[in-house]
C-alpha cells in the first residue's frame, strides 16, 4: 500500500461534498423498525442507502468526484463488481463524462445492465476484482484515462460520509454506528466524520469471513492480501486492502468484525420480512454485525448502514429458505 495519512480526507472535505451533491441527491431516511429491534435485541435504526438512485451508497462518492475534480472531465475509467461502477455511470450520465468499467466475468447482471443503462462502456475480464483491477489498471495506462480506485480517493469518501452527517444529525444520541466494509471507504468516511463531531461514538466495520483482507489489515496494522475472496457478497469481495481506507480505519475505528454468509443471509431476511427493506449481502452486513454483537452493545442506539439493495433473485430466494 502507498503512503498515506487519515489527514487526506476531513470534516472540512464532508461537508463541502454535501454542499456540492446537495444539488444532486435526496438526503437518504433513518428509520426504525420494531421487528428488527426486538429480533436484534438492541434499539437498531437503519440507514437506507438502497434508496438512493443507483441503489446504493457509493453514488455519493461518484458525483462528488466526477463532478469536482478537474482531471476527471475527459473520461475515467474503473474496476468494479458493481456499485463502485454503478456510481461512476450515474454521475458519468449527470455530468457528461465517458466512463469505461472493468467487470470480472459473473458480475451481479442487474449492476451490469444498470452501468450500461447509464451510458459506460463495460469491459468483462477475469474472475474477480482482483483480475479486474489489474487489467483496467493496465488500460488506463495504455488509453490515457484518469483511473478511479475504488478507495483510494479522497473525492469519493468524503462523498460516502456525507451519510454520516446526516446520521448524527438525524439521531445525534447514535452511541455506535456500524457500516459494512469491502474496500473500507464508507467506514472510513464515518469514522472521520464521527471522531470529528461525536469522539464518544463508537464505530464498528463489518466484512465478510471469506473475504477478510480489510479485516486482517487493520488487525495487524499493515497490508494482507488473500488468495480468494469466498463470499456471495459482491460488495465485501475484495482479496487486498486499500490504502487510503486503511490508514483512516487503523487511526480512529473503534471495532472490526466478521460475519459469516449465512449470517447475512439471515440478515437479508430479517431486514425484508421485519424491516421491509431491500438490502443486497454487503447492504445486510451491519444488520448480521448487530446481532452478533448484541450481548456487548445492549443499552446503546445503534445506527446499521443499508448501504446497498441491489440484491439478486437468487440471493433473495436462498435468503427466505
């Protein structure tokens, strides 16, 4: 990983990205719902970044670096398995960019076709991110383009925790905010903006037990990558690390935490039958965090991040067995 310091992205970079996507996005509901609250055992509210118009958290980095930094107005292009893509088509549509995205081979269909409903250009290569990054690494240099990482880019997580401003001004007595992790941006952008405005607020990341590269990193303090990412979670499937992320997430997150696919399997349902929510596995992650941490959180308001409802039928009927 490069070199990197949390001081990359502040408070003061949040909110001049809500000033900006003000114009551009709906602040996202906080809501809560009895039967997620009695099932968890805690006072859960829920933040529901599936309602945003690419169904999904990451459009909120997208606009935000699409349409303010300079260098991207000639085209960007970036790996994804399909929410980091999504946005980037989205706000490629809004501002009049041309996107290219590198998709491994198998990626989620309905992300797919949304990037391309949007106007991006798909490039399917590989069988996962990792195959994915490396080749649209590769062209980005070949074709001149200005490449988007998927994390390591202060635009797009100052963009994400604009949710986080919302949170704390929407329940500003939240005790602990949990918020899923592949690359780790949204829960760096949290974290930021909770050590910033609430130092007491603890912060949890949440990713998946087969895919625990940001997990091992920040445990260890220092980058592991790992030979597969075993998870039906597209958006926790990541085998190495991200730098910018993980230096915000070794300075000021608070916990860190596995789930297994089941488990948010058995999120995905608890969150649709009792909380009438949509949530893909990455979007259920903070809701299976939750109930595994019950016993040790009991007495506080936990706010869990929705951060994706781009679920499959597939992953929606194996979740209701």
């Amino acid at each position: 990983m490069s070199s990197v310091a949390a001081t990359d992205v502040t408070l003061e970079d949040v909110v001049a990205a809500r000033a900006f996507l003000q114009k551009h996005l709906e602040r996202t509901p906080l809501v809560r719902r009895e039967g997620v609250c009695a099932a968890v055992g805690l006072d859960v509210w829920l933040k529901c970044e599936n309602l945003l118009p690419t169904g999904a958290f990451k459009v909120r980095g997208g606009l935000n670096l699409v349409g303010r930094d300079p260098s991207a107005r000639a085209g960007v292009i970036a790996a994804s398995t399909g929410n980091h893509g999504q946005s980037l088509a989205y706000a490629g549509k809004v501002f009049g960019v041309p996107v290219t995205i590198v998709v491994p081979h198998g990626a989620n269909p309905h992300k797919l076709a949304a990037m391309r409903a949007n106007g991006a250009t798909l490039v399917e290569h590989g069988n996962d991110f990792e195959d994915a990054r490396l080749e649209c690494e590769r062209r980005a240099s070949s074709l001149g383009l200005r490449y988007v990482h998927s994390g390591d880019e202060p635009y797009l997580i100052a963009g994400v925790a604009t949710a986080t401003l919302e949170v704390l001004e929407q329940r500003p007595d939240a005790d602990v905010l949990i918020v899923p992790v592949g690359g780790g941006s949204g829960a760096a952008g949290a974290a930021v903006v909770a050590k910033a405005l609430r130092p007491g607020v603890r912060v949890i990341g949440v990713q998946a037990a087969g895919a625990p590269a940001a997990y091992l990193s920040w445990r260890e303090r220092g980058p592991r990558e790992t030979p597969s990412a075993d998870t039906f979670a597209d958006g926790l499937a990541t085998r190495s690390p991200f730098a910018l992320p993980q230096s915000i997430l070794a300075e000021l997150l608070d916990d860190f935490v596995l789930v297994t696919d089941q488990e948010l399997y058995d999120a995905m349902r608890l969150l649709l039958i009792e909380g009438h929510l949509v949530a893909e596995g990455a979007g259920a992650a903070a809701t299976a965090a939750a109930v595994k941490l019950a016993p040790h959180l009991a007495g506080r308001t936990v706010v869990g991040w929705i951060s994706g409802g781009n679920a499959t039928e597939a992953s929606l009927r194996r979740a209701l067995v």
